[in-house]
C-alpha cells in the first residue's frame, strides 16, 4: 500500500506553527496586493506618472530577490525562529514606513527596505514547515499557508480600497504593519527554536556554503522548476486587470468585485488540494493541474466581451488549475534540499520566484500591445500559448525532481528526530 493515503495528522503546536506562518504569508502578501489598488490614489497624491509607478512596484520585487541571494549564505547559520524575527521586524519598520512617505523618493525606499525584508520570509517559512513536518504532511501545510494569497485578494483590493477611500492611502499600510506587530509578539511567545540543522553544519563560511548550495547539480534541478513555473505563473499577471476591462467587457466597479470572488475561492480551493497532495502522487496532481490550466489559460486569453457571471466562472476555473499547481509543486521542491542546506536552498529558491517573476512580467510586456489607452490588448493570447509551452516542460523538469527525492528517499535510514521526521516511502 502507498504510504501517502495515510494522512498523517498534525500535533497541537504544529497548528500553532501552521497559523503563525500562515499570518506571516498573509501579511506579507497584503503588503505586496495593496499597491495595485492605490495606485490612482498614489499617482493622483505624489503627481507620479505610470512608469514612475510601476517602479516603485517593481522595486519590491528587484530588491525581494537580491535579499534572498545576498542571505543565502548564512540562512543555515541560525536559529529559524531569530531569523524569522529579525526578517519580520524588518519587514514591519518598512511597512510603516510606506505609511509614512509622502514624497516618491521615501515611497520607493520604502518598497525597498519592506522587499528586503519581506521577500526572505517565504523562505524561511518554508524551511521550518520541511524541519518540522514530514513529506506526507507538506501538502496541507502548504495548502494553509498558501491561503494567504486567497486572503491578500479578499482584504487587498476591496478592503484596502474602502478604508484608502474613507481615511486616506496610508491607512492600509498601517494596519498591515499592526497586524505584524501581534504577528510578532505571537512568533516570541510561542514558537519554539527550530535547530536541529545547526548540528550538522559542516561549511565554515557564509561564501563557501552559498557555493557550496549552488554547485549542487540536484538542488540546481529544484532552481530550474521553480524558475520555470514562476516565469509560467507571473505572465498572465501583469495585464489581467487590463484585458479583463478592455477586451471582456468588466467594468471598474466590478473588477474588485472579480477579485474578491477570486480570492474566496482560493480560500477554499487551497485547503482541498492540500490534502489532495498528501494522499495522492504530487507529480500527478501536478501534471494534472497543469493540463487543466494550459486548457483553461487558451481558453481566457483567446475571449472577447463576455458576461460578467461567465468572467467569474472562468476567472475561478483558471485559478484551480494555477493554485493546484502551487502546493504539490512547493512540497516536492521542499524536499531537495538536506536538512543543512535548507535555509541556502530556500533563500535562492525564493530570489528565482521573484526575478523569474520580474522577468516574466518583462517578457509579457514585449508581447502584449495596446494602441490606445481604451482598445482592447492585442496578442495576449500569445502569453498563453507561450505558458502552454513552459507548462509542458515544468511537468517534464518536476518529474526529474520526483525522480531525485525518490533516489534520495531511498537511501535515507527511517529515523525520526525531534525536529524531523524522515520518510522511506515513496511520494
């Protein structure tokens, strides 16, 4: 019998570190979504034109992906738990800071303090979810933590619109950065040091154990997938909003209407898949996954005006397919890496998802044209075929990575540690 359709269940504090990591996403990608919706706010307040606004935005991303890399190094050389404080913390002092700037120079440093900050969290949340969950679980916890993003889209365009309206465009930043505050007394009082790979550290210097990440040819297998799916996952991105209401038809007041339904069904969509994952092969659900939104991203970007209903149905039809894609995707690549390398692994993996996102965006850019400020995008079904294309080779380059955590499972001895629990079984 596959020993994945047991579902291993969790202890009391592994739902305490399940939630607090979950809050920690959550605010970190709140902090991301909510400059999308102020941005005629910004603009209008700060005289900013597009292009200036676009690189405050990007600012983010550029800096969240240099962070990662440039903390690589010594990722593994501390306790998980003080290195997520100090990330956070910093991450919340650049926040506030967003909240404070009214002049586009502090804004954009602002974005970048809050990117160096926050862009390393997801890594590190990810190396604490593979220390203290086995395999078998991965697949739920990512499920949870990913709700984040569902949640982002709930409170990020509706909710931080109605208060950036009703009390001004820092408001949102500032209850962001509140939230992290409790988020951060909850991360001292109750979660516990995480450092058990601190024992089987052998690299002396930062340098030589970034390179030492680097140099593996099975970790380079885990960068090039997550690279790939990130470029697949961010081209559509970029010009959703814009084909959404130049080319079918949605109308501004119920483009926040769209992503809200979105968002809700993330909510639910996440948890389900989840659990999915842990019971069947993530590699098939996966492949299956992709199918469904190479279907569905042909599908959506070849339509014209359409019903908003139908906008609706086929906007949540394409988010199962992505978001079912995410979590067996992000619990196979947790386990490439071994247990001292963790930290390194994640870091550079977090860094290729952003700049592979920055790239993506980029490249979408040079496809998509618009003739005017009010006609409808041309060529945005290209980005879709072009997404069929690298979705093929992500099942093909993860299917290599099955392949390489199946050899290493294999030669691992079944022993549970306190922080580890090492699994045999094929997955």
């Amino acid at each position: 019998m596959n020993a994945q359709k047991e579902i291993i269940p969790f202890t009391g504090y592994q739902k305490l570190v399940i939630l607090i990591l979950t809050l920690t996403q959550f605010t970190v990608i709140l902090d991301f979504m909510i400059m999308s919706p102020l941005g005629d706010m910004l603009m209008k307040s700060m005289n900013l034109k597009p292009s200036a606004f676009g690189v405050a935005v990007s600012a983010y991303a550029f800096s969240a992906g240099i962070s990662g890399l440039l903390t690589a190094g010594f990722a593994d050389k501390f306790d998980r738990k003080k290195l997520l404080l100090f990330f956070y913390i910093g991450f919340t002092a650049g926040t506030v800071l967003c909240g404070l700037a009214h002049n586009y120079v502090i804004l954009v440093v602002a974005r970048i303090i809050t990117g160096l900050f926050g862009g390393v969290i997801s890594s590190i949340a990810m190396a604490i979810i593979t220390d203290l969950f086995a395999l078998q679980q991965r697949g739920r916890v990512m499920g949870f933590t990913q709700m984040g993003f569902g949640a982002s889209q709930v409170l990020g365009i509706p909710l931080g619109l109605y208060l950036a309206n009703h009390w001004g465009w820092e408001i949102p930043f500032f209850l962001t950065a509140g939230l992290a505050g409790l988020i951060v007394l909850t991360i001292v009082l109750k979660l516990k040091p995480v450092t058990a790979h601190l024992a089987v550290q052998h690299d002396k210097s930062a340098f030589v154990h970034l390179w030492h990440t680097v140099s593996r040819q099975d970790y380079r297998v885990g960068f090039a997938a997550t690279a790939l799916m990130s470029i697949g996952g961010f081209m559509m991105m970029p010009f959703g909003s814009a084909f959404a209401i130049n080319n079918l038809g949605v109308t501004n007041q119920q483009l926040p209407v769209l992503f809200m339904i979105s968002g809700v069904s993330s909510l639910v969509i996440m948890p389900l898949v989840g659990r999915l994952s842990d019971k069947i092969s993530k590699l098939k659900l996966f492949a299956m996954a992709s199918v469904w939104t190479m279907i569905m991203c042909i599908l959506y970007t070849n339509l014209s005006v359409t019903p908003f209903y139908l906008v609706v149905i086929l906007n949540i039809l394409l988010m199962m397919g992505v978001l079912s894609r995410m979590v067996p995707q992000q619990a196979l690549i947790s386990a490439v890496p071994d247990m001292e390398d963790r930290g390194a692994f994640m870091s550079i993996n977090a860094s290729l998802q952003q700049i592979a996102g920055g790239i993506a965006a980029a490249a979408a850019g040079m496809i998509v044209i618009q003739k005017t400020k009010f006609s409808p995008l041309e060529h945005y079904n290209t980005v879709g075929y072009v997404i069929v294309v690298i979705s093929v080779c992500s099942i093909l380059l993860l299917g290599q990575v099955n392949r390489l955590i199946g050899r290493k499972m294999k030669g691992r001895a079944p022993i549970a540690t306190k922080d580890e629990v090492v699994i045999s079984e094929g997955i």
